[in-house]
C-alpha cells in the first residue's frame, strides 16, 4: 500500500505533464482510447465512491458553525462559472455544440482536487472541503437547472432525466462510500491511501476517452476552444477571489473560494456530456480537466511563498 501511495504521490505532482502527455498520446493514436467512452459514466462513479470514502461528518460542521463563507462561496459557484461561461460563448460565437459544452462545465459543481490545492495554497481547508461537499450534494437540482436556463436555446434539455444521472453518477456512489466508511473503517483508512492514484487514472482515462473520440473536431476547433476554456478557468479563479474580497472575508478564505470556484468537476460535465448531447460537446470539459490542473499549481506557486494576512 505504501508503494502505491508513494506512486499517487508522484503522479499527483507532475498531474499536468502527464494529463498533457496522455491528451496527446490519445490525439495520436485515438484507436487504442476509444474503447473507454462507454465506460466514462462507471469511471466518474468510481471518484465519486472514492470521494464518500473520506468524507466525515465534520466535513459538514463548519455549516453549521459557519454558514456565511460556505453560502457565498457555493452561490458564488453557480452564479460565476455558469455566468462567464455564456458570456465567453457569445463573445466568441462559438458553435452551439461548444457552447453547450462550456456552459456545461461551467454549471457542475466544484472538483475534488481543489481542495488539496487549497491546502498547499494555504487557503481555509475546512472551508473548501464544506464548499466541495455542497456543491456537490446540490449538483442534481443546480446543474439541470442552470443547463435549462442557458442552454434550452440551442438543444433539448431534460432537467427530470439530468437530475436522475447525477444522483446516480455522483450522490449514490458518495453515499455508499460513506456508509462503508460508517460501518467498516477500518478497512477504509487501509485502503484510503490507494484513492489517490484511483481517482487520477480514472479522470486520466475520461481524458483519453473524450479526446480520442473528438479527434477531427479537436483538430478544428482546438485553438479557439483552449483560450475560451483558459479564460472561462481564469475568470473563475480571479472573481471567486474579487467575490471573497467583496463580502470581506479573511485571505485564507478568498483563496479557498477563488480556487474552489475556478476548479470544476469536468469529470461530471464529460459525462453529462457523452450521455445526452453530441460527442464533440465534451470537449470543453476534457480541455477544461488540463487548464485547471496548470492553473491550480501555478497559484498554489503564488500563495504558498505568500505569508497570510490575518
């Protein structure tokens, strides 16, 4: 297990590179990735089950015993991404199927990596955890919402069918790890050293599966779809930041806000994605799992030479 520990750890720190490298091994040789869109859905149930594992109770607390930061952050969540995701569409007129596609990343809820780079940014963990874990539990009734909102216009949306994938995709496989947690723990803190590694191989796979599939879209539409994501990422982090700033929260919790509102769940958004739109409306989610793991490192760079204000 420690062996297997040790590998999560490594590949965790060079995650970007090798996200890179796969993305691009995938584009070259798409046959041999193919195979895995079909089991993207299984995949991202897989991180899901792995992200129940080592929720707590305590996880939830500080809603309880702070709600402010925690409302703010998770109403910023579902305001700003969604937001600036259908700004950046009709600024750059992107093709509906791209467009769908960002507004879809843009409507998930944050993702799990966000909160270990919010504790090496020295940002308010607690706080990003709880920020995590509402969002999530909330996706099922948000997403649909938000998509119905947004993206009606170019192409049907079923709220009551999304609403049924995400509690299947993501609020079972989590509950389930939880109880196992509940009632079997320690076998859970043996294996939980492993979820690591798990969980990047399966988003490592998404990756390869969406890229693979959208080879010919991703040849065209590459270069326009990178600065729109980029900036979509970018315009997160900076307005999570501004929004902490406004409602004078302390440095800590802008950090943790701003990097829990500029990282999404794209996993999700793959998923939402293959399963009820064209293939090629994945692609925001697969380019926007490579931006937000260059652009968390790189703030985690800034902040944690940073001394925090108190």
């Amino acid at each position: 297990m420690h062996v297997v520990e040790r590998i999560g750890q490594v590949i965790s720190k060079y995650f970007a590179l090798i996200v890179i490298f796969v993305s691009v091994t995938a584009f070259l040789v798409p046959g041999a990735f193919t195979w895995i869109q079909p089991h993207i859905t299984f995949l991202l149930g897989v991180i899901m089950f792995g992200m129940g594992l080592t929720m707590k109770a305590s996880d939830f607390a500080i809603v309880a015993k702070r709600p402010t930061p925690v409302i703010i952050g998770v109403v910023a969540q579902f305001v700003l991404m969604p937001g600036i995701a259908f700004a950046l569409t009709q600024v750059f007129n992107l093709p509906y199927e791209l467009a769908v596609g960002v507004i879809l990343v843009g409507a998930c809820p944050g993702g799990t990596a966000s909160n270990v780079m919010v504790f090496l940014a020295k940002g308010d963990l607690p706080l990003s955890v709880a920020m995590t874990s509402i969002s999530t539990l909330l996706a099922p009734i948000m997403t649909p919402a938000i998509m119905f909102l947004l993206a009606s216009q170019w192409v049907d949306v079923d709220p009551g069918s999304m609403f049924m994938s995400i509690v299947n995709v993501i609020i079972i496989p989590i509950a389930l790890g939880i109880l196992l947690r509940r009632f079997l723990p320690g076998t859970v803190d043996k294996s939980v050293g492993a979820l690591p590694l798990v969980s990047i191989l399966a988003i490592l796979a998404i990756v390869t599966a969406v890229v693979a599939v959208n080879k010919d879209n991703l040849a065209v539409t590459a270069g326009i779809l990178f600065i729109v994501v980029l900036l979509h990422n970018t315009f997160g982090l900076l307005l999570g930041y501004v929004t902490a700033w406004l409602f004078k929260l302390d440095e800590t919790k802008k950090r943790a806000v701003s990097i829990e509102i500029g990282m999404q769940n794209s996993g999700l958004g793959a998923s939402l994605a293959t399963t009820y739109f064209e293939p090629i409306t994945a692609l925001p989610s697969a380019i926007f799992s490579v931006i937000h793991n260059i652009t968390g490192p790189i703030m985690v760079s800034i902040w944690s030479k940073k001394p925090v204000e108190k």
